[in-house]
C-alpha cells in the first residue's frame, strides 16, 4: 500500500466509537494519504506499506489533533483591571450594568485595525496549538455591528493561513446589545436577522450563529427569531445557555436541533431530556465555571445517564475564562465536574467535532478522517488531564 507518512510504534487513543473508551491500541500503526487517513489498526494486522516518510514514535501515544469546540478568540484590549475589580467583590453581572464587561472589550475591537486584531490572537492561538490543537471553533460577538463582527470573522479565517489549524466560525452577534441600540432592542435584532445573518451566510464568514440567552444578554424569545433567521438562511446553530440563571435555554436550542447547548450550569432534567433527544451536545466550559466562582454544577450526572454527548472547551474570552489551554481546561473538567478521564479526552476529539459538525471528517483517528495528529510524551492517557502546566505535546500535524 503506497501512502504519505506512517507512523509505526505508536499507542493509538483512536477515540473511535466502534471500541471502547479511547478507542486504545497498544501496538498500534496508523498511515496517511492526500491528508486524510488511509489505515490505522494494530501492528500485526497492518499490510506492507511503501511510504514516502516514516515517523517512528518510540512507544508515544497518537491522538487525533484536540479541537478546542468554542473559543471568543478574536478580540482587543484586554479586561484585568475588571479582574482586579471582582476580587474585590463586584460581580460579573454588576460591571456588565456599569458598560463594563462584554461591552469594554466592543470598543477596544471596534478601534482595533485588522492587523493589530491578527497580532493579538495568534498571541493566544499559538499557546492553544502548543498542547496539540489543531481545530479551533472562533465566535464573533464583540463588534455589535456589522464592520466589526464581520472583521472579527475574517481575521478567525485568516488565523488559518497564517498558522497550521483549521478555524470553525460562528456568528455571535447576538453577543450582548450594543449601546446604541440599548433603547431599541427590536432593532438590533432586526438589524441581525435582516442584514448581519444573511451576508455572513451569503459571504460564507460562518458556519453557525450562536446567541448568549441570559437576562444580561438575549431572552428566549429574541434568540427563537435569531435562530429561526439562521435556519432560514442554512446556518447551523448553537448556544451559550443556562449559564447564570435558568431560562430554559438547553431546551430551546434542542428545539432547534442545535449542535451544541454550551456552558449549562443551571439547566434542568427537562433541558437535559431535551437535548438527548435531539443529538445535542453538551460544551462544558469549566474556565468560566471557575472564573466567576461559581458554584452550581452542570447536571454532569444527567448527562451521562441521558447519553448526552459531552465536550470540553476553553471559552478562551478576556472576561470569564482568559484561557489559553485546553489541557488545563480539561484538568479543571475532571478536578471540579468529576469527568472521567475518557470522558475529557472525547471531549476534546470525538464529541467536539460533533459540537462542530465535523464529526464525519475528524476527531477520531478511523480512516477516511483528516490526518491531524498530535503525539505525546505521556506513558498513560491519564496524564493528558492530570498534569497542569506541563507541556507534554511532542509533535503536531494538520493534514500529515
Ligand atoms: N458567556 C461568557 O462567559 C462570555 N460570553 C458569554 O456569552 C463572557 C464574555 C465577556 O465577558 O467578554
Ligand atoms: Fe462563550
């Protein structure tokens, strides 16, 4: 079999669901063609290879390249001093009333040149790509208008050219409502639904729309008619629910077959019902969980028994999870939601590029999906979530 690359002595996590767990083969061998994967199994059943390079692993473990599944990636200025504020004692809720919050960070991107935009996130990408990311989910969401929100996509798009990694955008512009339409809010929506959705759709700036529905942001019935305008113009939908108060948010994005319901901490058994039902997947974002010390778990437990896929992202965002690495993410996952080990590592592979749509073309290491491979210097799967700060990444591939 002529092939591309191939990788012999290697311990497979290959997340596929067809074995169980991780999906683990001990001696394992896995070989590439034109980017995608052309074999991968055990070394006793492998057939003879001719390969244009082979990469010797030396007993290594070969995952699927982590995909961090929703990120605020793209933005300017930066938020510490609000930081400094809520230690001592203002809350999220109260700097978002007095402008600050989301809307601080509105201006420093509305001023920010596509350049200086660029700068300040491949500053941020880069740390996520050294633990082995090669997928990364970017929101809009902190333009508020239609220059701005559609810069934000085009600088996550051109993070792809300028970087190995493979950027999944969302529109998020119904982030918060911006001062200027503070006195019409009909008129900011009207404004997404009838201008801002249907050129992101049209110029194809994004794959998905995605709405923040919290009584600081949008109401459940704003994010219906922001959801139906994206299901009219053939975009995919996902939203940040549940996460300070519940207002039935999983509920209502499973009504709408959303990919992913995201955060989730107030959501109920009826949400999580709900979601199972409709193949909606579960985005854990323990940063912000911890950020904002809060402390009413998401129904983890409910979840599981539902079978409600789970995923682990950073929400990387200057305001509640200025975090830049998915490991860590992953270690809080397990540390303060009590996830198994496996259940992080889906969460990061097979189950996140489900939360993407992307779950026929990565995510696993199964043939046919894309050949983007991250190697590591670990003995046991279990060290990817036990460690915190370590770098145990020993070499990456987008497309090997
Ligand atoms: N939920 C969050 O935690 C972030 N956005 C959202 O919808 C916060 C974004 C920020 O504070 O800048
Ligand atoms: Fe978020």
């Amino acid at each position: 079999m002529r092939v591309d690359r191939l990788f012999t002595d290697v311990r497979l996590m290959t997340m596929s669901p067809d074995r169980p767990g991780l999906g683990v083969i001990e001696k394992g061998v896995l070989a590439t063609r034109n980017g995608r994967i052309a074999w991968v199994g055990p070394h006793c059943e492998a057939p003879v290879f001719h390969a244009a390079e082979e990469i010797k692993g030396e007993g290594r473990w070969l995952t699927p390249g982590l995909i961090d599944c929703h990120t605020h990636l793209v933005w300017a200025g930066d938020r510490a001093r609000e930081f400094e504020l809520r230690l001592e004692g203002v809350s999220y809720e109260e700097i978002a009333r007095q402008g600050g919050g989301i809307l601080a960070t509105v201006r420093a991107t509305r001023a920010a040149s596509r350049e200086e935009l660029l700068r300040a996130s491949l500053t941020r990408l880069d740390a996520l790509l050294a633990e082995g990311v090669t997928t990364v989910e970017i929101k809009s969401g902190y333009g508020l208008e239609p220059a701005t929100e559609y810069r934000q996509l085009e600088v996550a798009a051109a993070l792809e050219s300028a970087r190995p990694v493979r950027i999944a955008r969302t529109f998020l512009g119904a982030h918060t409502v911006p001062p200027e339409y503070a006195s019409d809010r009909a008129g900011y929506i009207e404004l997404l639904c009838s201008t801002m959705i249907p050129h992101v759709a049209r110029e194809r700036l994004a794959s998905a729309v995605d709405v923040f529905c919290e009584r600081i942001a949008f109401s459940p019935e704003e994010t219906k008619r922001i959801f139906e305008a994206a299901r009219a113009h053939g975009l995919a939908v996902k939203l940040h629910a549940d996460q300070l108060s519940n207002s039935g948010g999983a509920a209502l994005a499973a009504a709408f077959h959303a990919l992913s319901a995201d955060h989730l901490e107030y959501t109920d058994s009826e949400g999580v019902q709900a979601m199972a039902r409709a193949g909606t997947v579960a985005v854990l974002l323990p940063g912000a969980f911890y950020c904002l010390r809060e402390t009413k778990l998401p129904p983890i437990e409910n979840f599981r028994r539902a079978g409600v896929p789970m995923a682990v992202a950073t929400d990387c965002n200057p305001g509640t999870s200025p975090m830049v690495s998915l490991l860590l993410a992953l270690n809080m996952a397990a540390t303060l939601f009590r996830l198994t080990v496996s259940e992080c590592l889906l969460g990061v592979t097979r189950h996140a590029a489900r939360a993407l749509g992307l779950e026929d073309d990565r995510g696993t290491l199964e043939i046919g999906k894309r050949a983007d491979l991250a190697l590591w210097s670990i003995e046991q799967p279990a060290e990817l979530v036990y460690w915190m700060g370590a770098r145990p990444l020993h070499q990456r591939w987008v497309g090997a």
